[in-house]
C-alpha cells in the first residue's frame, strides 16, 4: 500500500487509505477500467428504464414507489429528487469526513452497481484531486441511506450548492442519476472509518500505557504469562498478553511479581482489552466490505443485463459492530481509571498520595481522576446501544432502520472520551516514574517513559494539570508505533 497514493478501482479500498486521504493529502486517482465498467452499468440502466419499471428512475421513490414519473418530465425528476431530498440538521461534517466521503462513494461507484453516467466518478476524482470540498451537513440519516447529505453534495457538483472549499466546474445530473448517487451510506461509512482510524492507534497505545503502569506499580508478570493464556486461547487476550510481554521483556519473562495477587487494572488487562482489539477487527471487516460494495438500490448488474430490487441499503452489521465496540471500550476505559487510582495509592507505588511532592496536604495529581472519571462518564453515554431502536416512515412501507448513523458519531465521541482517559492514566503514570525511577531494559517500555517525560517533564510543586493532559493526548497516539 502506497501511503501517499491511492488509486480507486471499486475493490480494494482499505481503512488506512480511507485515513491518508482524508487526514493526511494523499493523492487520489481512477482506474481506467473502473469507468468502463460504470459506462457499461449505465447503458444497461438506460436500455432497462425502456424495458421496465426501475425504482427512482421511471418511478418515484419512498411510498411514492408506484408513481411513473411523466416522460416529458423525466429530464427534471432527478434534480427534483436531489432538491427535495436535501434535508439536514446540525453542524456541517467536518472536512475530513466530506473527504473520506467523497472517497468512499467514488470508490463504490467504481464497483459499478449504480448506472451512474462515468461524468459523476470523473467528477468526484476531480474533487479530491483538486482540493475541491462539499459542504454537506451531519445529521439527518438513520441507517438506510445518507440520502440528505449526498443529495447535498450532488447539488453542490451540479452547481446549485456553494462549495466548503475550492471549486469545480458544474457536472450535469442525468435523469437516472439521482438516486442511484445517493442511494448509499457513505457518510456514515466515512465517520466510521475515521473513527476505526483513531482508535485503532489508542487500543495499540493502550497496550503501551498498561505496561507503564505496570512499572509503576511494580506488577506481576504471571497475568500475561504465555502458558496462562494457553488454556483459554480468545485471540484478543492472547495478543494483548504477548504484546504486554513484548513491550516489557522481549524473550526474558520473569517468573514471579511483588504481590501474589494485582489489582484488576494490571492483573484482567488482556481480558477485558481482549474484546475491544477483537471488535476492532470485527468493525474493519464490515467497514472494507461496505466501502467496496456496489450496494445501490437498484442494482444494475451487466453480466445478466437485469435490474435488481434489494435491502442492502440497510445497515445492521455495521450499527451492531460500532455498538459491540463502543461497549467493549467502555470496559477497557474502566481498567485505564482503575490503574489511575492504583498510581495515586501509596500502598501500591510506596509514593505520598496522589504522588504529591511538596508539603502535608499537597494534592498532587488528585485532579486527574475527576478528569479521568468525567472523560469515562462520557464514554459510557456513547455506549448506549443505538440498535435497541427502529423507525416506520415512508407511510409505513420502509419500517425499520439500524441508526447506523447515530452509532459512528457516538463511536466518534466515545473515541475522543477514551483519549482522554488514557492521557490521564499518561500523566499520572509518568510522574509516578518521575518520582521514582525505575531501571528499565532496553525495551519499548523504556522508550515510551522517554517519549512521555520529555512531553511530562516533571514539575514537583502543585501546579495546574490542564496543559499536561492536553499534552498528553496528543502524544498517547504516538505511542501505536512502539
């Protein structure tokens, strides 16, 4: 994978490109037999709309689905249908996300499913290549289509909508167009896909503050004992174990700890991070499966020729995955404000409370469990399953939704509490090794205490934590890559 370049084709489009391109600029371009397969898709829905009734395109859509739109009307029912499906609320999405969005609709077009005319995957190449950005707004979907938001982005390409940024040439919209560019979810995709992103690295960087607080509280290695985790082999928990070996004693594990029995924090760590590193992976395969899926309805398949009406604008498998992660998280946040309140007890590190280093009654780092609790509280706000819900719209015709939408932005939310949380188990941890070094070997471990007390550098007297903790979300990212 070139992680300055991706080149769309409608099959293999991965999370972390989805991120390079959104994040970080990286560049963009079509496959060449991507467009012949559209323009092929497109003429095969042409040739059907003389042929049969074709949702969206001969019809009208929702209720309306028995309605034959007027010939001599035909060439306006798709920028009807844009127009009056453009309906949003809340904030405008955020730049990044409106990229990955025009990525990943770009790349699912690419598939060739929708009979969109080529102009329309031409369009969103150009857009990405040239810096040219809609303006769509957040909210407004419930899991069966992002049919406000892309109807506001095809506006926006057929020059009815101002751009967020940059500029193109408008694009014609012909009469079939409309629903077949809308009729996706690639917005929540987007959202979700960045929010994977971000977590990704914190779980990863978990494994690396836990192996701090280890240090610092003087753990027992027999928890992420190899024969241990043998015996009740859960991929999540095995890896969590041979990553906390890794990152502390490469090959030499130590046979025995300090304490016959450690607190949960240390002691159930792969147990509990276990689940969330396998729903992590879980939520991946159901992103690169969605994000590569000619799934418009309806489908136009060229190698029989037909149209085909179907449901795979529903979303249960990725607002069931984004549930199941966000719920695991929640207990892997827990452990984290669990060790924060291990690092402030004397009885564990042989520190003052709250690691205070200055005169009776000094309050230390008593602050960060307060911080740490409310980041946890949010957490656990945003991992209330959004599925337990369902809607009937439509008239009754169209009587059930994932809310897929509502689980990416609470899995967005609950990934930036989760930082939080972390950050504070960095901050204490790090004055808690400030305090009192440790001889560490040469391992990641060792590393990452460098890294963060260059970030942290210890300040003894009670001082304000603000700027610490701010510090110290930006860098437990950073410790993914040890």
């Amino acid at each position: 994978m070139d992680p300055d370049h991706v080149r769309v084709d409608g099959r293999g489009l991965r999370c972390e490109e989805i991120a390079a391109v959104a994040r970080r600029g990286a560049s963009v371009s079509l496959d060449e037999k991507a467009l012949d397969r559209a323009l092929a898709a497109y003429r095969v829905a042409r040739d059907s709309e003389t042929k049969r009734a074709v949702y969206g395109r001969t019809t009208g859509v929702g209720a309306n689905r028995h309605e034959v739109v007027d010939p001599e009307a035909a060439d306006q029912h798709g920028l009807r249908l844009l127009r009056s499906h453009a309906g949003t609320s809340g904030p405008r999405a955020p730049e990044a996300t409106v990229k990955a969005t025009l990525l990943i609709r770009l790349n699912q077009l690419a598939a060739a499913g929708s009979g969109v005319h080529p102009r329309l995957l031409e369009a969103l190449a150009a857009a990405l290549r040239e810096g040219a950005v809609p303006a769509p707004h957040a909210r407004g979907s419930i899991g069966t289509g992002d049919l406000g938001a892309l109807a506001e982005i095809a506006l926006t390409l057929a020059g009815e909508r101002p751009w967020g940024s940059g500029h193109l040439d408008p694009v014609p919209i012909s009469p079939g167009d409309a629903l077949a560019f809308i009729s996706s979810n690639a917005a929540t995709l987007a959202t979700s896909v960045l929010a994977w992103s971000d977590l990704h690295r914190l779980l990863r960087a978990s494994h690396v503050v836990a192996a701090l607080s280890y240090v610092a509280l003087n753990g027992s290695p027999e928890a992420f004992a190899t024969r241990v985790h043998a015996q009740r082999p859960h991929p999540g928990s095995v890896h969590c174990a041979a990553e906390m070996r890794r990152l502390l004693w490469g090959e030499d594990e130590p046979a025995e700890g300090a304490r016959l029995q450690d607190p949960f924090g240390l002691r159930a760590f792969p147990q509990v991070q276990g689940p969330a590193l396998e729903a992590a992976d879980a939520l991946r395969a159901i992103l690169e499966i969605d994000v590569n899926a000619a799934a418009e309805n309806p489908f136009i398949d060229v190698e029989s020729g037909r149209v085909y009406h179907h449901g795979h604008f529903a979303t249960s498998h990725l607002a069931l995955g984004l549930d199941r992660l966000r719920a695991a998280l929640h207990h892997v946040a827990e452990l984290s404000s669990a060790r924060l309140s291990d690092l402030v007890e004397p009885d564990l590190t042989g520190l003052p409370p709250f690691l205070a280093d200055g005169p009776s009654g000094s309050s230390g780092i008593m602050i960060l469990e307060y911080v740490s609790h409310d980041a946890l509280s949010r957490l656990r706000h945003a991992a209330s399953p959004v599925t337990l819900g369902t809607a009937i719209i439509s008239r009754g015709l169209e009587d059930h939704a994932s809310f897929a939408s509502q689980a990416a932005h609470s899995t967005a939310e609950a990934v930036s509490a989760y930082r939080t949380v972390l950050a504070c188990e960095l901050v204490g941890v790090v004055r808690a090794l400030s305090l009192r070094p440790v001889p560490l070997p040469d391992t990641p471990v060792a590393e990452a205490l460098r890294r963060g007390s260059q970030a942290l550098p210890l300040v003894r007297e009670d001082h304000p934590l603000t700027a610490e903790i701010a510090a110290a979300e930006n860098i437990v990212p950073l410790l993914a890559d040890l």
